[in-house]
C-alpha cells in the first residue's frame, strides 16, 4: 500500500515542453511512486517523480519529436510493466506494453 499524500504537478505558462499537460486523461503509480500522466493532448506519457519533477517522457522519440503513441487514453502498472491503451479514430485500438525494468 502507498502512504497517502499529495502529489502537485505545478505548470507554469511558458514552461519547457516536457513540462505542459495538455489534455491529462488517466495516470498510475509505480512502487517507487513514479507518476504517469496520460496526456492525450501531446499523445505521451510523461513521467514525474513523487515530488512532482519531471524526469522523462514515454512514447515520443524526442530526438525526432515525433509520438509514437497516437491517441493514449489509460495506463495501467503491474510488476514493473506500464500498459498504455492507445486508440485513434484511424488505426485499431492496441495496448503498448513499456517493460520499466530495463
């Protein structure tokens, strides 16, 4: 069980892009209380730590800036794996599976 406590996200206008939610839909925890945001908005899944600082995204290619997510929408974490369920209207719902222990 994770103790209970707050976890504030603050974004500010003009903050780097890592750093701005467009549309947060879902998230999950991880046992060491990592964040995954959901964000529909900008098709990834940035991760913050328990303090609310952002250390990295998942499903883009940041080198290209290019998302390999299309429209995620739910995450789920189970022993050491996220399930992220990305839908679009154009391509067949399908679940991403990011293995976290690599």
């Amino acid at each position: 069980p994770h103790p209970q406590h707050t976890i504030s996200i603050t974004l500010l206008q003009g903050a780097p892009r890592e750093h701005s939610l467009k549309e947060p839909v879902a998230l999950a925890l991880d046992e060491k209380d990592y964040v995954y945001v959901v964000d529909m908005g900008n098709n990834r899944v940035p991760v913050f730590d328990h303090e609310g600082r952002y250390l990295k995204s998942i499903g883009t290619d940041e080198g290209r800036d290019k998302s390999l997510l299309s429209s995620p929408i739910d995450i789920s974490h189970s022993k050491g794996y996220l399930y992220i369920l990305d839908t679009s209207p154009i391509t067949t719902p399908r679940v991403v599976i990011v293995n976290l222990l690599d």
